[in-house]
C-alpha cells in the first residue's frame, strides 16, 4: 500500500493518530515488521515502535491516511470492557435481543466492516449477524484477549469456534465520544512479524 509506506517514510502526513501514551509520536515508528494486509479502506501491519513490536491499523483516504493507531499486542484474557463486550455477547443473540443490546453501544452511523460483510447503525449490524448465522450455524465467536483501549481505539482477538474449522481474528474500532461504538473493523487470520 502506498499510502501506508509514504506514512512510515513520512509520518507527519497522517491524519488522526492513536498512540499507546499521550505523548507518543509517529516520529517513534522505525519501520515495517511485516508485510500490509488489508480490505475495504483499512489496513493492519506490525511496526517496530520505540524498539518494541505493535500493531499498526490504519484508515486509507486515497492516497492518504485519515487515522493510524500504533498499539501493543492484546494480552490474554476476555473481552470485559464496554462497549466491546456487548457488541461480542450480540454476536450469540437472536435479532430482537441482540438490537436491543446493541442500541446503546452502537452508533447510528456506526459501521461494521470485515473482508466479505459491511453494515451501518445497529439493523446493518444486525444484518451482517444474520447472514453470518445463516453461512456458519452453530458457530461461536469467543473472545480470545482482553481489550486495548487507547483514547478512543480499542483493539482485540477473538477466534471463531464452527464445526468444520475454527479462525483466528481480531476486531478494531473506534468509541465516539458519546460512549458507543462508530467503527468495528474485523480482520481474519493471524498476520506474522518477519
């Protein structure tokens, strides 16, 4: 991805930036750790940040990049902090239960994105459930870290428990300013360091 590269070589030309402390700097990247995966307008990549390994997901305008967050692996652990663990539990409720839990941590404009599904506000997520219980019946989606949060990113592993195969994932997103959830983005697989 260009976009991307042209952040790493000239990081001052990112929009928002999401650090792992409030001082933190896109001067402190010092590269790329591994190859770019991505789809729709987003992206993850490991950097090297202030020596240590991080996750770098990022929102690609062009050729542009309209936010980057730099954050450390998720530990171990479980998805317990809100608005992540409702949006989780939403995923194992059938339609009226689940929209009755997503209403108040769900944005109305709020979209959900993954590489073969996207939906806005809580009846396009809710969309988005169906159709993946509809694909993969008697599958469960269980949280597999606890949750990063930086500002307002969060970041965490889940892996998909189905009958034929299990996956690894992870979900990104963004918390506006009023508590609920305006960004999940889900990635698939896992993505290794070279």
């Amino acid at each position: 991805m260009a976009a991307l590269q042209a952040f790493v070589d000239s990081p001052e030309n990112a929009g928002t930036f999401y650090g792992p402390e409030p001082e933190s700097s896109v001067e402190d990247i010092e590269g790329l750790a591994s190859e770019v995966d991505g789809h729709h307008d987003l992206v993850r990549a490991w950097v090297r940040y202030q020596g240590e390994l991080h996750w770098l997901f990022a929102q690609v305008d062009g050729d542009a990049l309209e936010w980057v967050a730099i954050v450390p692996p998720a530990p171990d652990g479980q998805v317990e902090s809100e608005p992540a663990r409702s949006y989780m539990d939403a995923w194992e409720l059938p339609a009226e239960e689940r929209v009755a839990l997503l209403e108040p941590v769900w944005g109305a404009e709020a979209r959900y994105v993954d590489p073969g599904a996207e939906g806005v506000g809580v009846e396009g997520l809710s969309q988005v459930i169906d159709d993946f219980d509809a694909q993969f019946p008697r599958t469960e989606l269980l949280p597999a870290s606890a949750v990063v949060t930086q500002g307002s990113f969060i970041h965490f592993r889940w892996v998909m428990d189905a009958t034929l195969f299990n996956l690894d994932g992870m979900d990104i997103g963004i918390v506006g300013p009023d508590g609920r959830l305006e960004l999940i983005v889900g990635f698939f697989g896992g993505l290794e360091p070279d």
